[in-house]
C-alpha cells in the first residue's frame, strides 16, 4: 500500500505547491487534489518533480466551478456541460499526469437522474480509456441530496456501466457515515475498488491507530496494492497529527 495525501485537506495553511513538497517532507508516497484548477499546471508539474511524488488523482467538475453544484453526472440536460468541463478536467489530469479522476454526480434523484450518470459515466470511460474514472458514495449527513448516496447503488452503477476503466473510490469515512460496517463494507466492495480515503468518523479527523489496525491489516492480508489517501480535517497542524502513519505504508 502507498500512502497519499489530500492536499485540499491536509497542510493547507499554505499555497498549493508548498503543499505537495510538504507532503512528501512528511512521509507521503504520492498527493491529490480535489479542485487542482486555480494553480497553473506547469507550476504544479514542477512542484511535483520536486518532491519526487505523482499526482494521484483529482476530482471532475474542473476549472469553471466557482461554489456551485458539486458534479454535474447525474444532472438530467446536463450532458453537455459535463462534456465539457470532462474534457477540461482531462486536459488538467493528464498534464499532472493523474491516472484517476473522481467523476461526481451532483444533487439529483430519480430514473432519469440515473439514466443521465450511467450515460455520462459511459461516455466518459469510451473516450478516455487511458485514465480510471472513479465514482464515491457520499453519505447524506455531510452531503444532502446527493445522487450516489449508498454503496449498493454505487457497486450497481459501476457493474452496469461494465466498463474496465470505471470503479470505486472507497472512502471509509463516508462508508462509516452510511451507517455500514467497514470490514463487511470493503468485502463487499474490493472487486471494485481502485482507490481509498480515509478519516476518522464522525468527526472527519485524524485516522486513530487502533480503530483503523483492522482495516489496514484487512488491506493488506487482501494484497490490495493500491493507493489509500488521508483525506481528513487536522485537529491542528497537520506535521503534529501524523502518528497514524506508523503500520500503513509497505
């Protein structure tokens, strides 16, 4: 397992490329961003080769979202804006060199709110087969009215689509949130998995060594090989909350 920082979380009391250095300073095999959008590509490519960390992946609605909706996936008449701002979002991924993008739906519900996210996930799988799409439940005390709002939902959607580039990013804070157990949570899900965040739940702080020791153990006696990302809110500086990191890499 190769551990990986959410630079929109973690060490953000300074600018974006100070954050990547950071985070390989402090341990960190890898970094990804949520909205990388407002720095210029070449002066985030340069931190990167700096520190000597890839960008892991980064999240779709790109460059153009200013507060509005999160994610236009599931949007029936949107197609065309998650078209374009797909391709802006590739262009941005491709330029870090982030093999995933977390496509998300956005606030809908109904038939042909799922009919319009199957399409678009479709799509997006067909026309750049040379990245892995992910798609996250988000659970709706953090995020209310949410298309992808349960795991089963999410397992269906990615089983439907049937494409080998589209899977699921299983973030075992949200999974926690959805009232699920995370070991039969990750049974369940880890033929689909491609990526995991983690963060302590409720609170959606720092990863507590013996709460998390089974899940990391489960991981590993799994062989999944994958990244596992701290996405989570530090309780105060992030180099003072890194204890957790002990056991995970390797």
């Amino acid at each position: 397992m190769r551990l990986c920082a959410n630079l929109s979380l973690l060490f953000a009391d300074r600018p974006l490329p100070d954050r990547i250095v950071a985070a390989a300073i402090a341990g960190f095999a890898g970094v990804e961003a949520q909205l990388p959008y407002d720095d210029p590509a070449p002066v985030l490519r340069d931190a990167l080769a700096r520190a000597g960390v890839p960008m892991v992946s980064l999240n779709a609605p790109p460059p153009n979202w200013a507060g509005g909706p999160r994610g236009f996936a599931a949007i029936p008449g949107g197609e065309a804006r998650f078209r374009t701002d797909l391709r802006r979002a590739v262009r941005v991924a491709e330029a870090l060199g982030a093999p995933m993008v977390h496509l998300m739906a956005g606030e809908a519900e109904g038939a042909a709110a799922r009919a319009a996210f199957l399409a678009n996930l479709a799509h997006a799988a067909a026309a750049h087969p040379g990245l892995t799409f992910l798609v996250e439940p988000l659970n709706p005390h953090d995020r209310p009215g949410y298309f992808l709002s349960d795991l089963g939902q999410a397992l269906d959607v990615v089983a439907e689509v049937g494409a080998p580039n589209l899977r699921l990013l299983f973030d075992a804070y949200h999974v926690q949130r959805l009232g699920l157990g995370l070991l039969p949570a990750w049974d369940r899900a880890r033929a689909q998995v491609a990526h995991v965040q983690i963060a302590q739940a409720p609170g959606r702080h720092e990863p507590e060594a013996a709460v998390w020791a089974p899940f990391r153990d489960r991981l590993r006696a799994d062989g999944y090989g994958g990244w596992v990302s701290a996405e989570y809110h530090p309780r105060g500086r992030t180099e003072d909350g890194l204890r957790w990191m002990r056991g995970w890499a390797g």
